[in-house]
C-alpha cells in the first residue's frame, strides 16, 4: 500500500511538473521576446498553419518520439511510447496555460524581458520535478536522449546542439512560409544559456524538499 501512494505521488508530481513547464513556455511565447527552444518550432508552425500551439506541438512530439525509434530501433525502451501520451497531456497543457495567462499583454521592453525571466525560472523548476521524479521523458528530451546515446555522447553536451537544431528549424520555417522572423529573438539564446544553471541552483537548495515530496 506504501509503495502504491509513492508511485501515486510521483505521478501527481510530474503531472504537475508538466503543468509548470507548460506555463513557463507560455509565458515565453506571452514575452514575444522569442520563445524557448523547447517550443520554438511549435510555435512558428502554429503561426504557419492557424492550429493552436498545443496542437503543433503535439504533431512535433509525434515526430520526435518515431525519429527516437529510428535511432535507437530495438534500443528503444518500450515504456518511452508513454511519451505520446505525455506529449498529448503537455500539448493541453500549453493550450491550457495560454488561456489561463492570456491576459498578460507586455507593452514595454522591460515588462518582456521580466516576463521572459519568469518564464526561466518557472520552466527550470518545472524541469527540476519532472527530471526527479524518473517517470518518462518528454518528447523533446527523450530526442535528445536518443542523439546521446547513438552517439555515445553525454546529454548536456548534446542538448546545446539540439537547441540551436531547433531554433534554426523555426528561423528557417518561418522566413520561407511567413516571410520574416518569428519565434526566434534575443529572448530565444537568453532561455538556452540560462534555465540549465537555474535548474542546478533549483536542484541545489530544493533537491530535498522535492525528494520528500516524491517519497510521501
């Protein structure tokens, strides 16, 4: 029964991991200082083909997750298809988020670039409970996974790669459909650099307010 509660736990905790990292994309699109890369192409496609956010992103995580299994083929861990399921609950999430924050409308430069810090800190903390709780990857992480392992490479060196992959992907997408740039600005390179250390300064004085959470 113990045992039972834990694992019930843990889920809650990534359900809601997922909840805070939708939010904090969010809030990076609501910056319209250029958006994380995490949803980056999400975004731009969104513009391109009128679908919601939450929409594009869920046919991005499809993507992924069969590019994962071409990759890894038999080395593909069967519970990772869950990951269709996370990208379904995370591209509702998004759609969710967008709604819950659609009244914050910066109309100063300051005013995007606290709402883009904002979105970093709440992304990285996010990151932070989805990555203790060990449940399964999110579509983008789980790519980068894969890339590390059919390379041999640690995840942290190749994440940095996939990032700049994705931003240019989006920059591409939208200046051969939309003709000009969007989705990709200043705010896009500040999310790269620094969300990984916020999620190690989290990591540092929370770790173990987390881990009793998990283990409740």
């Amino acid at each position: 029964m113990n045992i039972n509660v834990k694992k019930f736990n843990r889920y809650v905790i990534y359900l809601i991991s997922l909840f805070i990292i939708s939010l904090g994309a969010s809030l990076s699109i609501k910056a319209n200082l250029g958006t994380s890369p995490l949803i980056c192409i999400p975004y731009v496609s969104s513009l391109i083909t009128n679908l919601s956010v939450g929409t594009t992103s869920f046919i991005f995580s499809i993507i992924l997750i069969a590019v994962q299994v071409i990759i890894l083929r038999e080395g593909f861990e069967k519970r990772q298809f869950l990951q269709i399921v996370i990208g379904s609950i995370f591209s509702l999430f998004i759609d969710v988020t967008l709604m819950l924050i659609n009244f914050i409308n910066p109309t100063d430069y300051l005013s995007q670039v606290m709402i883009l810090l904002a979105s970093c800190i709440v992304m990285a903390f996010g990151v932070l409970l989805e990555v203790k709780t060990e449940v399964v990857f999110i579509p983008g992480d789980g790519f980068i996974v894969a890339i590390s392992k059919a390379l041999n490479k640690e995840f942290g060196k190749v994440k940095p790669y996939c990032d700049v992959s994705f931003v240019l992907t989006a920059a591409v997408l939208s200046i051969v459909f939309l003709g000009y740039l969007a989705g990709v600005r200043e705010g896009t390179v500040i999310s790269a650099l620094i969300i990984g250390p916020i999620v190690r300064i989290f990591k540092k004085y929370f770790e173990k307010y987390v881990d009793c959470l998990i283990e409740i």
